[in-house]
C-alpha cells in the first residue's frame, strides 16, 4: 500500500456547482478530516489514492461537459488566512 500524500482535486462546470458531488466522491477514499476545500472548485485530500484512481472516481460522477483535475505534489507553499497551514503541516511537510 503507498503512503498516503496530499492531493489537490480541482473540478468546476459552466452548469452546476459540483461541491457536493465532489466532497462525497472523495468521502470515499479519505475521511472528512483529511480534506481540505479550497473554495468552491478545488480541494485538498490527504489520500494513498493515486491522483488516476480519484479521477476515475469522479468522471463516473460528472457530467460531459464536467471538469475534474487531479495533481499529486510533494511540495507546496501557501500564504492568506483562508489556508489552513497547520492542517497542511500535519500532513506532510
């Protein structure tokens, strides 16, 4: 099994708003607790889930006209009160 690594899952559509659906496919591989959302079209995940498999999680959910970007990162660097370093830090680096 891969150790577990912070994942940034970016989704919107021109038609919906894909919150929801997102939070609750991402539900599946991570607890609550290990997402992070990043306004209302990206969030972070701490998951041993491959960025692939997360987005095969979510195509089975979106639309055709739906967008869904999944990056796997070993570094990162944040600044603004809206970012939860802290809960960052805890995972990673």
């Amino acid at each position: 099994m891969r150790d577990p690594s912070l994942k940034l899952v970016v989704a919107w559509s021109d038609s919906r708003n894909l919150c929801s659906i997102v939070r609750d496919a991402l539900s599946e591989v991570a607890p609550g607790a290990e997402m992070l959302p990043l306004g209302d079209d990206a969030t972070v995940v701490h998951t041993s889930e491959p960025a692939s498999a997360i987005r095969d999680r979510l195509r089975e959910r979106l639309a055709e006209d739906d967008h869904v970007f999944v990056v796997e990162f070993e570094t990162w660097s944040g600044q603004g009160p809206g970012l939860d370093a802290r809960w960052l830090l805890a995972r990673g680096h």
